[in-house]
C-alpha cells in the first residue's frame, strides 16, 4: 500500500434537494442539517464517507482534519451550496454565522463523543477568495463558498472560541487558497487572528502547466514560516493537465519534488484518491454507483505517490535541495541509519545522478547498499537489483533513464 497516514473529512453542507439537481455524484455531499434552523442534527447522514474515515483510522490513519467546503443550503444567501449568483460574491448569511460555527464544531463533538474519532484540524473554509464559487446550473457542480477577508477573520475567532467553550481540543487551520493568493492572506491577518489559528493549509495548484514559479512556494513558506505557523499542502491533483497517463504521472512526481524542496510543508496531500474511469485524476478508478461490485483500477499516479510515501515516513527530516528541487527529494530517518532518494526524471535523455551519503554519518562511515524502485511508462514500482557501495566511495551513482521516477533505500 501507501502507508498514508492523513485523513481529510469533507464536512458536508448539504443541498437543497429542489435546487441543486447539477452536484456530480461524488460532490453531492449530505448535510448533518439538512432541515433548516429549526431542523434537529441528522446524524446518520453521510454514512459512506463515516465508513471511509473509520476504516482508514483502523487500517493505520494517524491525523485527522475536518475541512468544510459550504455552509449548509439554508445558512447561505443565495440558497445553493454551490456559490452565490455572482463570481466572488460572499455565500454566508450573515445572520447564520453563530449557527455555522456551532455547526461545523458539533460534527467535531459528535466524532470525538460517539466514534472516539478525535479531528487534529478543523478548516473552516475551502478556496475562499479564488472567487469561482457560483451557480451554474449548466454544468456539474460541487459545494463551494466564497468569503471575503473580513468575514473569514470572524468565522475563525468564533470557531475557536466555540472550540474552548466546547472542550475540544481541535486546532484551527486556515485558509485552504492557491498558494499564490495565501501571501496577500498572512499580510491582513492581525495578532487576534495569528494568536487564533495553529496552521496554514495551501493548495500548489497551478493556471499553466509550464508555469511552476507561480505557485510561489518560497514566499508562502517564508510567509508562513513569519508567523511561526505549521504549513501544509492539503490539496493537489492535476488540474489543467494533458497527455497520456503516464507523462502527467511524471509531472506530477515533479510538482511534488518542488513542493517538497521549495514549499518544504510538514505534510503533503492528495486531492481525492479514487475517481471515475476516464480521468485524469485519482490514484485508484471505479464506477461510482453503490450497485454490485466494480473492479478496481490502479493508475500510473499511484505508483508515484508510492515513491514517496512508502519509504519516506512521519518523523523523517526532509534535507531540500535548491539546485535540483524538480528532480530530487532526500530524506533520512529519525536514527541517522537510513536515507530515501526520490529521483524523477521528465527529460526524455537519460541522467547519471550522484548524492554524498555524507549528510548520514552512519552511512558514510561504512560500506553500504541500496534498494533501488522504479516506474515508468513500462514499470510500475518495480524493484530493481540492489546496489553495494564500499567505504571508499561514499557516494550514491545511479542511472536514471528518461520519464521515469526512481526511488533509493539508502543503509
């Protein structure tokens, strides 16, 4: 498997069954609330998702967070969980913002109460200034939420204050923007809402393929870094993509390496693992419909998310590189023995690479081995012949043939 070890809960707003007919299957999210103000708590909506969240804690799930998308239909002002009617427009009523914050942290209270479920994070918003949060009744819709500044510092100071009131110990994470609008974010905060939040969550997503820079990974990082906050990338999946399944599994092997080196977060998220046959996007395919079985399919995005997770495990310091920050991820674990090499490589030339083993004593000091893994357009996660490396040569020499991502168990 992935050995992943981050759980992101979607909490659902809920759409108003005679209005948002357009949510595609897999964003039509239940609501806890569905009855309006008056309406009692429904707790056992979203069953699905409940099975998912539980089975992933007990297969090995360590940290949850709990993130919102949209308020529930009958908080918002245009009454679709899908945006307002005009692009950019705020979406939350201003006279449910109490009702919203009670919301979002009774569902923390339930999971802690009822499944024993603790959420480390609670993030309140998603995309909340990108702006593209509209009804559009022409095409399939998901829930979504524009929020100006102002009203997101007053959501965040009531959300953590019902957190304390409530007992939960649950920690605020904001804003869940691209990463190129989170800098303008951190400039507005004052310290009432600094002192408030305990991480920064950012989307790496980018308009043109070509265009890495401008996710501008090292100014949110230094940003965030400003403020003493922890940083994550909690969504990512590729958006604006095309070619064959492999040459956007490579790219995104890339984007990886680059959020690593120059974002350097302390956790790294996919957008949604499993996805509909025909896309782009997921790490595993299969119908979505609830009726007997589907087969399972296995995409090339798995075999590189597994270079990375696999080997590269909660407690490993990241060593960045600047120089070669789109190829190359190093890490080694917590007791100095082993060291983990991420090598992608999208040219279509084949590549000599060598790394000193100087940055791991242990290593160094001795001969030493390596488990080599590769994918490629052929290969998926295939072990390869170990290497051996004597003491005179501390040095990791390896061939990396073209569009292809190799990973190095160093020891």
């Amino acid at each position: 498997g992935l050995g992943f070890t981050i759980v992101r809960y979607n909490i659902g707003g809920g759409a108003y069954t005679g209005g948002d007919s357009n949510l595609r299957p897999f964003a039509d999210m239940p609501g806890f609330r569905p009855g309006g103000p008056s309406g009692p708590y429904v707790w056992a909506a979203d069953a699905r998702q409940r099975s998912v969240l539980l089975g992933a804690r007990a297969r090995g799930a360590q940290i949850f967070e709990a993130f919102s998308n949209s308020p529930p239909w009958w908080m918002t002002m245009s009454g679709s969980v899908t945006g307002n009617h005009n692009w950019g427009q705020d979406n939350l009523d201003g006279k449910y913002y109490t009702a919203f914050v009670d919301y979002l942290t009774e569902v923390v209270r339930y999971y802690q109460d009822e499944h024993d479920l603790h959420f480390d994070y609670l993030a309140p918003f998603n995309e909340p200034v990108e702006g593209w949060w509209n009804i559009n009744r022409s095409k399939a819709a998901q829930e979504g939420c524009n929020f100006r500044f102002s009203s997101m510092r007053q959501v965040v100071l009531d959300v953590k204050r019902a957190l304390l009131d409530k007992g939960l110990s649950t920690k605020l994470s904001v804003f869940d923007a691209w990463s190129f609008n989170t800098p303008k974010l951190l400039r507005l905060m004052d310290e009432p809402l600094v002192s408030a939040i305990d991480q920064v969550n950012v989307h790496t997503y980018i308009n043109f393929v070509t265009r890495e820079e401008t996710a501008r990974r090292k100014e949110v990082r230094q940003a965030v870094s400003s403020i003493g906050k922890r940083l994550w990338m909690s969504e990512y999946g590729p958006l604006n993509w095309n070619g064959n399944e492999w040459e956007v599994a490579v790219q995104v092997a890339r984007h990886i390496s680059l959020d690593i080196n120059e974002l350097q977060p302390s956790a790294w998220c996919y957008w949604q693992a499993l996805e509909v046959p025909g896309s782009l996007w997921g790490l595993i395919q299969c119908l979505f419909t609830y009726q007997g079985k589907h087969d399972l399919q296995i995409r090339k995005q798995y075999q590189v998310l597994k270079h990375f997770s696999r080997f590269i495990r909660p407690g490993f310091e990241m060593l960045p590189t600047e120089k070669f920050a789109d190829s190359l991820v190093a890490a080694r674990d917590e007791s100095g023995t082993s060291l983990v090499l991420v090598v992608t490589n999208t040219s279509s030339r084949s590549k000599d690479v060598s790394y000193s083993t100087g940055c791991v004593p242990r290593i160094a000091s001795k001969a030493f081995q390596a488990s080599v893994f590769r994918s490629s357009a052929s290969e998926d996660f295939v072990q390869l012949p170990s290497l051996a490396f004597t003491v005179e040569s501390p040095n990791v020499v390896v061939w990396i043939p073209p569009k292809s991502v190799t990973t190095l168990v160093v020891f």
